[in-house]
C-alpha cells in the first residue's frame, strides 16, 4: 500500500508523525494553524514538498476555519523552516488565492494533487537515466513521507524498481534526524526494495571500490544558476562523485525552484537545536557540557550536479530557469 504523510479532513489534518517512525506509527489531529506551524518547526512533518503541502492545509485551517488575521496566519506557518523554498512558494500561492477570492481548501488540494503528480513524472524521467542493475546511492528521505507521496529521488528509485531494472539501493543514515536509517529504509523495506543502511562515514570507501553507480539526492532549495541547498552532508557526496567519475543526480519539482536567487551563499541555512546532535532519539550521546553546532542544509555548486530531473524534463543545472518556462 502506498505511504502518505497526511490526509486533510475537511476541517482537521490527519499527519503521520515522522519523529516516532519507524518504532510507531502515530498520526496526529492538527486542528488550528498554529497546531501546523509547530508540527513543521518540530519536524513532525519534513521534507520540502510536504512542508509546503501542509503549511496550505495549516493556511486553511487559519482563514477559512479559525477566521484569523491572514496577515498573521501567513507569517507564523512562513517562520517555521527557512530553507525549504516549497513553504514560501506555497503560502504565497495561498496568499494569492485568498486575493483572488478563490476557494481556499481548493487550492490547497490542488497544491497536493500537482505535487504528487509531478512526482510521478520525475520518476518516468529519472528512470529512463538508471542503467539496468545499477547500485544508487540516496541521502536524508525524499520519499512518500518527504512530499504528497512517490517521492522525488526516492520517487525516481521506486519508479526505476518498478521498471524492473533491478536495482539496490544503499542508504546513509543521515545524521543527527536519521531521515535516512529511519525513514527511507522504511518506505524501501514497505516496497520490497533491495536496500542496505551505511553510516553516513561509509560512503567515501563504497565509492572507491567501484560499489556505486549514482548518487541521487532531493531538493530544498536551488537557485537561478542551478545551485543546489539540500540535507547536510549532500555537498561532501557531490564531491566524492566528482573525485570518483560518479553521476550525481538531483530530483525536484519545479516548486523548489527559486528564480529570485541566483547563487548558493545567498540561500538561508537553518540552523538547529545543538542538542539534536548530542542525542540519538531521547538519549544522550555526548557530553552535556559540550557544544555542538547543528546545520540541517549545505550547498552544492551547480557544477557538481550532472542533471536535474525535473516533472518538466531533465535539466543540466544552468539551464534549470528553462523548467520553469511553459
Ligand atoms: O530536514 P528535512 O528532513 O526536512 O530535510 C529534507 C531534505 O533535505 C530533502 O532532501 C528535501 O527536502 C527534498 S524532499 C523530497
């Protein structure tokens, strides 16, 4: 059966808690806005696409339900994740519904219907790029959990599997949120697809022993000039592919596009809790008096991408403004 992180309900929003998985599987009744903006900051949901799905249904919640100010409704679910350009690029879609007198609940489902819809159309695209047999390399979750369902990268690796090409999968963990060991494992062991979880250390000496043949990777963020922000740690596999001859793909919908900055060092990197690093779910792994520093996203160069896959095509990073035309 294929996995969605939420249901909107008509006047609640049903969410899988993501924190809890893959011990529990805990869904959570989101029945004000303010419910949905702390369930983003808290990571109950995550991954751009779905952040940007759930803030519209929390934007519902807000106006239609609550009847509160739209001013303050905007800018509480737009305070939650600085990175994810989905979140902005939805709320402002909302926002402009709500101008427009357009039904508010109606936008928000089609803002889920394309997402999913787009989804499926990388993964038709991104396939036809994975040779037969091949050993893929993915990082953090871009699955089903990460956006309306499929996935984006992990969407391409399930479309792939369902080619029948025979592909395994390995799987960083993903440090500190482990979206990877958790999260992605999970949604690969549902589909029955071949996986082996690696810490996210492991991935250098694969990489020489000729045990990769790709590296495919999600989006939060990339910018005019086809820079790329993405779960930390995305950066030093980019690299390793080019120091090792190794394709390295990127999936997202047009939605992560932001056309409005043109250079990585100009994206907002959200920065978390330093105890998120010093602990392993409740316990803690470090000592307590030690500092930790928490960067949840990095940036790779345009030039370190080979393609970016696209629901409008495949795209080489410079020309990535051309996905957003037509
Ligand atoms: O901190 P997260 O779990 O929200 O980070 C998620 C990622 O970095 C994903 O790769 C990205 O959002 C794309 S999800 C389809």
């Amino acid at each position: 059966m294929e996995v969605k992180p939420f249901y909107w309900k008509g006047d609640y929003l049903l969410l899988l808690d993501q924190r809890k998985l893959p011990r529990e599987e805990i869904w959570l009744e989101l029945r004000t806005y303010e419910d949905v903006a702390k369930a983003i900051k808290d990571m109950a949901v995550r991954g751009a696409p779905a952040i940007g799905c759930t803030a519209a249904y929390g934007f519902v919640l807000g106006i239609k339900l609550q009847r509160e100010n739209p001013e303050e409704v905007y800018e509480t679910l737009k305070n939650t994740r600085p990175t994810a350009y989905n979140l902005f690029w939805a709320l402002e879609r909302m926002m402009k519904a709500l101008r427009e007198n357009r039904d508010l609940e109606e936008e928000a489902k089609s803002i889920e219907k394309e997402d999913y819809e787009a989804n499926k159309k990388m993964g038709e695209y991104g396939s036809q790029l994975i040779p037969k047999g091949a050993k893929i390399l993915t990082h953090c979750n871009t699955g089903a959990l990460a956006t309306a369902g499929w996935g984006t990268a992990l969407g391409v690796i399930r479309s792939t599997h369902y080619a029948g090409k025979d592909i395994f999968v390995w799987v960083d963990e993903t440090r500190p949120y482990l979206q990877g060991s958790r999260l992605t494992a999970w949604e690969l062991l549902k589909e029955g697809i071949p996986h082996k979880i690696i810490t996210d250390s492991t991935t250098g000496f694969l990489m020489r022993k000729g045990l990769v043949d790709l590296v495919i990777v999600g989006a939060d963020r990339i910018t005019a000039r086809g820079d790329v922000a993405n779960k930390i740690g995305t950066y030093s596999l980019a690299v390793l592919c080019k120091e090792h001859g190794i394709p390295f793909y990127v999936a997202a919908p047009t939605s992560t596009i932001d056309p409005d900055i043109e250079k990585g060092e100009d994206i907002v990197i959200e920065e978390r809790s330093a105890k998120e690093v010093k602990s392993c779910g409740d316990c803690l792994i470090a000592p307590e008096e030690s500092d930790a520093l928490h960067i949840a996203f990095d940036v790779t160069p345009a030039n370190l991408i080979s393609a970016i896959i696209t629901e409008k095509g495949v795209f080489k990073p410079y020309e990535i403004l051309n996905a957003l035309k037509g």
